[in-house]
C-alpha cells in the first residue's frame, strides 16, 4: 500500500471503531472511559454520535476558560497567520509582551517560559539548585529539596523518582538523589526535614491528584515563614490550581502568601497549545545564563499569543470570581447529597472532590454512571470523584451536576 493510499483509507465511523483502533495502535499508559470526542463548546463537548456531555474535568484543568473559548481562538488563528516559532535563537514580538501582563497579573519579577507543567518543574528544581550553589554557598552536588508524601508534580524520571505513588514509580528507577519527602500539611514534619543544605520545598497548595486534599489552615503561610527564616526557596506548584480554579487567581492567594517560585500551565493556555512558566523574584531566576537551560519552543510567539488571551478573559470576564461563588453552591449542593457511599464532599472554588467509602464498590462505576447520564468527570485513586468544570459554569449547570451525582449513586 502506498503511502497516498494509507492516507485516503476510511474514516473510523463508529465509537467502537475509535476505540478498537487505540486498542491495537495506542500505549496502555491511560484507562479513559469509553467515549469519543469530537467537539466542545464551552462547558460541553459532544461525541462521536452527538451525544453532548458536560465537562466536569477541564482536561484536569487545562480549559478553565471553557472549550474554544471564541477570543483564545481568534488570537491563535491571527497569530498563526503571522508568525508561530523562532526558536529564541531570536526574539519575537509577543514574548515581552506575554512578560510584562503575567508578571503584572501575578506580581512577579521575572518569568520562564516553558511547554508543558513537567518541564517548569523541572526546570524549578535545576534553578533551586543552582541558586543553593551559586547564593546560599551549598557544597557541590549536595543539594536537598523538600517535598510532600503524595505529591503529584509530572511524568519525568526525576520527577517521578520523588513520588510516593508505587504506580508512578514503579519499574522506572534508579532515580536521581537530593530529595525528602514530608507528610503533606505537616510543618513540623517540613522544619525537622530543613537542614544547612536544604535549597527548596515543592508544595501544592492543593494536592489534585491525590483527591483534592486541602492543607491545615495556616500551613502554607507557616511553610513561607520557616523557609524564609531558613533561606529556602519556597515553591509552588500551581499548575492545577492557579489560573482561577480554587476562586483566587492563584492559590496562594488564600492565605496571603507569595512563593519564590510560582508554576503555572495547563490553563494558560485554554486548552489551546501547551504553554507553563516558572515566575519568580529577580534574585533565583538571575542565577540562569544564556546557555544554562532552554527551549526550543517555550517561549514561542504563537504560545505567547494565545497565553496572553487565556489570561485576558480570565480576568475581563470575571471567570476567578465565579469559580468562587458557583463552587461555593456546587460544594453545598454535592454536601447536601444524603447517600451512604459519601464519606466526604471537599475542595476550595471549582476544585472539587466526592470521596466514597471503599465498601461502597470503587468510583469508576459512579463515573461511568454518570457518563450515561450525560456528565464526564473521572475517578482517581479508586474512591475519589473529581470535579473540576470550566470556570464558566452557571449556577443552573451546577445544580444539574448534583442532580446527577444524587441520581447515579442512587442507581
């Protein structure tokens, strides 16, 4: 068969036929449930056969501002017209643009553009180190950072290496030294762990993968006290909860704190092209010189471009504020739901969790329930149901997904 040939064959026509074709081409890496996607549109999308769906996942929070959100598109198509990667061999006329609106949005100093949220980890984690060389005086090689049991912050090998999840790690060592791991929320367990060559602690505000776990009150700003006091370099990730979802622009916000290093991505870009950025203080990102790390598309003008849009109408349409008060009425609404699988109904904004007793049978067979009736959301950690729609949600789409929650488990 030529090569024209394979590229004019059929077109899958059916569900099945997808799902049939990732069966026997596709990595095992991922267990989705069986629906196809063909469209979205705001809070909805819609399959394969035309079965629309509300979205309470967000592509894990990645479209915060809906799906194809008419302003995201227009600047990505405009800019595609124009000019898309240089690579920063050159410059571009969007990056210091999307610079100075982050960095004013998010009272920053500075600020990495990077591609996907693994690599501002990653890329967090060689400035802590080489700032603990070059600032704090750490001999060679003996840099420690600090993380929480957990944690969930990428894919990569030395990200993995300092998870706690066996599925995560499992089979992939030997992995990279310099990292203790602390109970998550626990600040005495974080100031016990600090020793003379400690360079950073890496934290979740909320920790998303792991269920929506919300730290003790008052233990992020303790965290930002104890590494200052001991010259650490307080970092957050806010890959999953900046940009909105908890109901402040970045989470931190809600106890009044700033990190050395912020981590944003997924929504900075809508859903519409992989952009994150690491946004720091002049004195830890200052320790990079051209030629010390990079790129080749972070950074790019069509990632800047649409990045500065997403982060427009964020703001412009008010979407950080109605997280706040329709999460507040979806919590209320989901707590209120009287079943004796619920042992808990948690979160903060639109960053939502239902946690079902382990006797009760598993949470992918709620989430299947309620693909049925017309709502995606996905379990983890086998007893936990996410929530997590676009920030956009109505407060009648609200009540319409408890609906559903009270009606599937009841099932």
């Amino acid at each position: 068969m030529t090569d024209a040939a394979i590229l004019e064959r059929p077109r899958l026509a059916t569900a099945d036929d997808y799902i049939s074709v990732e069966a026997r081409l596709g990595a095992k890496n991922y267990k989705p449930l069986d629906v196809v996607l063909s469209r979205g549109e705001g809070v909805y999308v819609w399959d394969v056969d035309g079965k629309r769906y509300l979205d309470a996942l967000s592509a894990y929070s990645a479209v915060n501002q809906g799906h194809c959100h008419p302003k995201i598109l227009e600047a990505m198509v405009e800019q595609a017209k124009k000019l898309t990667l240089t690579s920063r061999a050159f410059r571009n006329d969007q990056l210091a643009l999307f610079y100075e609106e982050i960095c004013a949005l998010t009272n920053s100093h500075k600020a990495l553009p990077m591609n996907s949220g693994a690599e501002a980890v990653e890329s967090a984690l060689k400035v802590a180190r080489k700032w603990g060389y070059q600032v704090k005086g750490v001999p060679a090689d003996r840099a420690e950072v600090i993380v929480c049991s957990e944690n969930f912050h990428g894919r990569t090998l030395a990200i993995v290496g300092f998870s706690t999840d066996d599925q995560a790690r499992g089979g992939f060592g030997p992995f990279a030294p310099g990292f203790k791991v602390v109970p998550f929320g626990d600040a005495g367990a974080l100031e016990a762990a600090i020793t003379e060559n400690t360079v950073a602690f890496l934290v979740e505000p909320i920790q998303g993968e792991a269920g929506v776990i919300i730290p003790p009150a008052g233990y992020l700003k303790t965290a930002r006290e104890l590494c200052t006091r001991h010259n650490v370099i307080f970092i957050l990730d806010e890959i999953q909860t900046g940009l909105g979802r908890t109901g402040k622009l970045l989470a931190e916000q809600h106890e009044g704190v700033e990190a050395d290093l912020t981590l944003v991505g997924k929504a900075l870009s809508g859903g519409f092209y992989p952009v994150s950025a690491v946004l720091s203080n002049d004195e830890v990102l200052g320790v990079l010189k051209p030629g010390e790390h990079g790129s080749t598309f972070g950074g790019n003008p069509l990632a800047c471009a649409v990045a500065r849009a997403a982060l427009r109408v964020l703001v412009e349409e008010g979407m950080v504020e109605n997280a706040a008060r329709v999460g507040e009425r979806l919590k209320a609404s989901l707590a209120g739901i009287r079943h004796d699988a619920i042992k808990e109904v948690r979160g903060r904004g639109l960053m939502l969790a239902v946690e079902l007793h382990a006797e009760a049978g598993g949470a992918r067979r709620v989430c299947e329930n309620l693909q049925r009736r017309g709502l995606l959301c996905k379990e983890t950690h086998d007893h936990t149901i996410r929530i997590a729609p676009p920030l956009i949600l109505t407060d009648d789409q609200a009540d319409w997904i408890a609906e559903q929650f009270d009606a599937a488990l009841r099932d």
